[in-house]
C-alpha cells in the first residue's frame, strides 16, 4: 500500500485499502462463522463511502467486521 501511495503520488489516485472481514460468497462455507458473515453488500457501500470522500481526504485503510446484531 504504502509503495503504491508513493508510486502514484504524481498522479491523481488515492490508495485505499479495505480489510474486510467474513462475506457471504457462493465460494465459501460460512457455517462455522455461525451467521456472522456480512452480506457483499456492506462491504460494497464500505467502498461506496470512501470513493466518495473530497480529494483532499485519503482514507489510508479501512477494517470492517460484522457484529452479533443480525
């Protein structure tokens, strides 16, 4: 990330990383998560807010697990 940060420097990109935790996917088995895995969807609008914030503001990372409130 931060090679990528400094590679682009010049340029106009901002370098986010997003660490998500576990998401329902058609690839995976998430029965020992015991329901805990996010819908694709949450993690979507995770990126959804930070493409959206001014050019001025750089979200470096960004961790997003899910909680028990389902």
């Amino acid at each position: 990330m931060r090679s990528l940060r400094k590679e682009m420097s010049e340029e106009d990109v901002r370098v986010t990383v997003v660490m998500p935790g576990p998401v329902i996917t058609e690839l995976n088995d998430w029965e020992h998560w015991d329901g805990r895995a996010m819908d694709p969807e949450d993690i979507a609008e995770t990126i959804r807010f930070a493409v959206s914030r001014p050019p001025r503001v750089e979200l470096t990372e960004i961790s997003v697990d899910s909680t028990d409130k389902f």
